[in-house]
C-alpha cells in the first residue's frame, strides 16, 4: 500500500508540476519522472513487461523525441532578469534533474526485474506471450506498426521544417 501511495503520489506531483514550469526542458524532464512513477505503477500491478516497455518506448523513445523537437524549435524560456540573477547557477540545475532520473530508471529497472512476488509474468509463460505478441505485432499488425513508423517520421520531418530558418 505504501509503494502505491509513493508510486501514486510521485506521478501526480510530477505531472502537476509539467504544466507548471516555465522552462520546457524542466516539463520533459519530469515528464520522464512522472512516466517512470507509472511503470512503477506497473510493477505493483505484477505487469513487468507492461512497466519495461513503458519506460522503454514512453520514457525513453517518445521522450527523446519531445526533447528533440524542444531543442530544435529553440521554445523560449519565460525567465525574467531577476530570475537569472536568483539562480545563477539554472544551468547546472537541468543537469542534477537528468543524473536523478538516470539514476531513478536504474533503480527502478532493477527493482521491476528481480522483483519476486510470485508473479507468473516472470516464468515461461510471459516469454511465450511476449513471443505471440511480437509474431502478432509483425504479421497480423504490419501495416498499422509501419503506418505509425511513417507518421512519426513526418512529424520529426516537420518539425525540422518549422525549424528552419529563413535565409533571406
């Protein structure tokens, strides 16, 4: 119950305090943190796969993606001159949060791996539904996995394009 109530709470501060910040990078980053609260969610559910590939495709791929798009638009930051002159060292700030969340994902992956609560998620057959799903996600689901792949390349394509500057 209190691993819940972490879990829970942890996600819900994060995902208040995205909409929250002023600078967009801070948002992505705790973003990551509310996205990895979740898969802890997941665990204490006995769904590893569903708390890994949670962490993999959300906090890693899609995460990586917003970072992306962020840094290419060049988003402003809503800092005044008095909030620069408070915080000189902001900078060093977005370092910290990252090296936390590094160090959050591991510990969280260790613990949703060798977590041992008598789950039959870690026995033989999760690995053989993870091998049906796969098999599924590849032949009965192709078109639709390739359609998204396509999709999110546009949308990586456009935001270069929106990005750019014009030279003249």
């Amino acid at each position: 119950m209190t691993e819940f109530l972490v879990f829970g709470g942890i996600a819900v501060v994060a995902s208040l305090l995205v909409i929250a910040q002023r600078n967009p990078i801070h948002s992505v980053l705790l973003l990551i943190l509310s996205f990895g609260a979740l898969s802890g969610l997941y665990v204490l559910l006995d769904a590893p796969f569903v708390a890994v590939t949670q962490i993999i495709v959300y906090a890693g791929a899609i995460m990586v993606l917003f970072l992306f798009v962020v840094m290419l638009l060049n988003a402003p930051q809503e800092e005044t001159l008095p909030d620069l002159k408070a915080h000189p060292g902001r900078r060093t700030d977005v370092v910290r949060y990252a090296a936390l969340l590094a160090l959050a994902l591991v510990v969280e992956l260790v613990w949703a791996l060798t977590r041992a609560g008598g789950s039959p998620a870690f026995g033989a057959p999760a690995v053989s539904s993870v091998a049906l799903l796969g098999r599924s996600l590849f032949t009965d689901y192709g078109f639709q996995f390739e359609v998204t792949s396509v999709l999110i390349l546009v949308a990586m394509l456009g935001a270069v394009v929106l990005a750019r500057r014009d030279e003249r």
